[in-house]
C-alpha cells in the first residue's frame, strides 16, 4: 500500500474524481486492485492537458483507458491516475455521409446513431464493445472491416500540450495497429472524423446489426469476465484453431480458464487474478509454439505497457 497524496485537482469537479478506485470495475475482464486516482474525464484539450500536467507535478504515471475492453489490470495497487475518457452530452454529430464522434463514445452507439440515419458500414462496430478511441488505437475490425478504413482524421492532444488533426493516410492503420501504438503512443485521442461508405434503410441496418451480435454472443463465453479474443490472427492460422488443435480447451490455471467455447476467449471464471490470467497466456503461447512453430502475439494489452510518465 501507499500513501495517497492530496487530491488537489481544483479544476475537476469532484463528482469526476474517484480515490482509490477499483480496477476490477475498469476492465470487462472484472480483474485488479485499485489505482489512487481515476478521473472520467471530458473530451477537451484543456481538462485532458491539466490532467497530464497534474500527474507529473505529483509525480505519478498515468494511464487513459476507454471502456478498458481490451486491458489487463494489475492485480497490485497503483499509485497511479487513470483517465477514462467520457462521452459528452452531445456525442456526435452527422453531416451528409460524415460523422465527426468524441472518443469516450461507445462503437455501439456510434453505429446505432449512424444506422438510425442510413449510413451503412458501420454495423460491424455494433457489437465490439470499447469505445471510438480504443477502437482508432487497436485498429478495431471484424472479418475484413476496421475502423480505420472509415476514419478521415483524427483530432488529438500531443505530448506537448498542442491539438492536432491527422488525416488517416498519416496514421498508418493496419491489423490492429495505428501511429497511436507507436509515434503518437502519448497523445490523447479526443475525436475523430469518419465516412460512411455508403446509405441503406435503417430498419434494415439496425435489423442486421441486432443479428451479428446475436450471433456473436452465441459463440462467445460472454457469461464470464473476458477480454475478446487475447491473441491476434497469426498471418495463415487461426489462434482458436491452434489452441485448440495444441489440446488446450478448457486448460485451467488458478480461476482463468481457455474458453471450450471460443479458444481465442481467455476468461475469467470468477476471482481470477491478473497473474493467473498472465500465466496462462505464457502457458498456451509455449505450447502452441512448441507444437506449431506459431509465435502467437498478444493484442491484449497490459495496463504496464500503457504508462505514460515515470513507469514507461
Ligand atoms: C466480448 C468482446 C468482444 C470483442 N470483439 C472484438 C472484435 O470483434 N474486434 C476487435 O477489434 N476487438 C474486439 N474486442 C476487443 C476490444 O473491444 C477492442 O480492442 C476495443 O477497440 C477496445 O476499446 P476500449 O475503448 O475498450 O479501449 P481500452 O481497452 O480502454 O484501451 C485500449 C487502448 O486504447 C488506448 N486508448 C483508449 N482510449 C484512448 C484515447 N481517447 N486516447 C488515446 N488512447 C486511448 C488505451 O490507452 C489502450 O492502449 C472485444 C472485446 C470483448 C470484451
């Protein structure tokens, strides 16, 4: 444990500002201890930039997070700040095939709004549940669809307290990866523009929208806390294939367990540990190496990994 220091974020309205907040409410995994300072924070330069100032002049790291759908919390305290990004009253706003949307909004709503207005190609955003900046960092996709095929720029903070807008030929989008992994890994991504692709009957869109995610959830071990799918597409197999071909299904440690439903699906039976949850994802990336030759790459992210300030 440590000693929390004085909350002295004047320019944030209390009710924004969480002490000693559970991790574990953070993650869908459902999984880790407590950070010293969260903050739902507001979608402007200003509030983000106060923030990251504030946390250097105390002198802990900080971290930003969206739905926290694809993060591993630590099972360990931190001392640390955590900015969650909120959505604004006003979300987003549509003009003709254009759609400019903050970052804490969530992809369902986006798609939902988008279908409601006859945009069509946003659909496949429907049921990945982060929000449009996790989404425009991983590079969110289902099948051959991504986010960032429908993005025209993105509006963020930079390191050095300056916004900028990038157009999406800069922001070198490809499997799960964005200039937002790498170069731009310390901005805070406040908005972004996209395009749809094209128009249909919103009756028809929300109607098909409604029968993926049925039919996701159908294959998904959505009764249990869990990431999505832990390991990326290896270039020629399947990671659910490999892991289950490597006799891994169901394969426990601690209370995290190979989903027997979706191999890919590493989850959380229920007091899982972020250690647990660790070993286990070792455990089937040797075996399934030592088996397959198939180095198999994480796209789960670790909260570690996304430090900003002294811890990275
Ligand atoms: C049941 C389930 C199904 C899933 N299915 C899919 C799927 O089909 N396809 C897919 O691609 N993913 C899927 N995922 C994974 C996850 O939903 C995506 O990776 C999603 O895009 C993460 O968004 P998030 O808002 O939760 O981001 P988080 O997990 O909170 O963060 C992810 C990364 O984005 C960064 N970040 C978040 N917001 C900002 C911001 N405003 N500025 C700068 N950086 C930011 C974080 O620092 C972190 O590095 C699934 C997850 C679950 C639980």
């Amino acid at each position: 444990m440590f000693t929390l220091p004085a909350i002295n974020l004047k320019k944030i309205p209390e009710s924004r500002v969480v002490p000693m907040a559970k991790m574990a409410e953070l993650s869908t995994y459902k999984i880790g201890g407590r950070v010293a300072f969260l903050v739902e924070a507001a979608p402007i330069a200003a509030e983000l930039n106060y923030l990251i100032n504030w946390a250097a002049e105390v002198g802990i790291p900080w971290a930003i997070i969206g739905n926290g759908s694809n993060i591993l919390m630590p099972d360990e305290d931190q001392l640390a700040l955590i900015i969650k990004m909120a959505p604004p009253k006003e979300p987003l706003t549509i003009n003709g095939a254009e759609i400019t949307v903050y970052s804490g909004v969530n992809n369902s709503l986006l798609a939902q709004k988008a279908a409601e207005a006859g945009l069509a190609g946003l659909g496949f955003l429907y049921d990945i549940p982060g929000t449009v900046g996790g989404g425009v960092v991983q590079n969110a996709g289902m099948n051959e669809e991504s986010l960032g095929q429908l993005v025209l720029s993105v509006t963020s903070l930079s390191p050095g307290g300056e916004t900028i807008t990038t157009a999406a030929d800069k922001l070198a989008f490809g499997y799960r990866e964005s200039i937002f992994k790498h170069d731009f890994k310390d901005h805070l991504i406040i908005s972004a523009r996209l395009k749809a692709p094209g128009h249909d009957d919103p009756a028809r869109l929300l109607g098909d929208m409604e029968a993926i995610k049925e039919l996701r959830h159908s294959k998904f071990p959505m009764e249990y806390g869990n990431c999505g799918s832990v390991f990326k597409r290896p270039a020629g197999y399947y990671a659910g294939k490999l892991i289950q071909d490597a006799g891994l299904s169901g394969y426990t440690i601690g209370r995290a367990q190979v989903s027997p439903k979706h191999r890919n699906f590493l989850v959380n039976l229920g007091g899982a540990t972020a250690s647990d949850v660790k070993k286990l994802i070792t455990h089937v990336q040797n075996e399934v190496y030592k088996k397959f030759g198939v180095k198999l790459e994480r796209e789960l992210l670790y909260l570690e990994e996304i430090w900003h300030g002294q811890k990275s």
